[in-house]
C-alpha cells in the first residue's frame, strides 16, 4: 500500500492533555492514529517531544506534528510503502543519526 501523505495534527487526550494524531492517506484511503501519552513511562516505551514554554504547560506538541509531516514527505518521496516497517524505522534513524531516534525529539 503506498502512501500519498502523512498529516498530523495536536489533538487533547481523555485528561486533556496535548497529544499527536496523524493521518496515513494510501492508495486504499486514508486511515488516522492518535497516540495518548501515559502516565508512567517505562525503559521500552517511546520518548516523547513536547514543545515546552507557556502554552499548553510546555506539553504542546506542535514540533512533534511537524517532524511527523517532514517523515511522511521523505516516505512518499522514498516510495516506502506502509506495510515496509523496518524501511520506516531505518529510515527515522537515518534522519536522527542515533539509534533510539533522540534527536528528532529535540528538533
């Protein structure tokens, strides 16, 4: 299944709190995430981005939103199909240049 796009945008979890939701739009239609933050993080759990500064608490997630759309750009252009998933992680660390993808939660 190629991807066309890859939106994202911030949306408000169950407590309120900013969260991430994206949209794959493929060959066979469009399909969407959203990712709640929990309330515990263990060492196998996915870092987080957070904006920080006053609005929202620091907890915005608009930097997140925008590296999602930067990744779905470098996709579609790579031609990497969605089913493809070591492509996707290969590729997130080749746009970080570390191995659990560190930097691209500081850009």
């Amino acid at each position: 299944m190629s991807l066309n796009k890859i939106t994202s945008r911030q949306i408000f979890d169950s407590r309120g709190n900013p969260t991430i939701e994206v949209t794959a739009h493929t060959s066979l239609g469009s399909f969407a995430a959203c990712v709640p933050s929990g309330a515990s993080t263990g060492v196998h759990e996915a870092l987080e981005l957070r904006d920080g500064g006053a609005k929202w608490g620091g907890k915005g997630v608009m930097k997140a939103c925008e590296n999602v759309r930067t990744l779905g750009e470098e996709l579609v252009k790579k031609g990497i199909k969605v089913t493809e998933q070591e492509k996707i992680d290969k590729l997130l660390c080749e746009l970080d240049g570390t191995k659990n993808k560190g930097k691209l939660l500081t850009k």
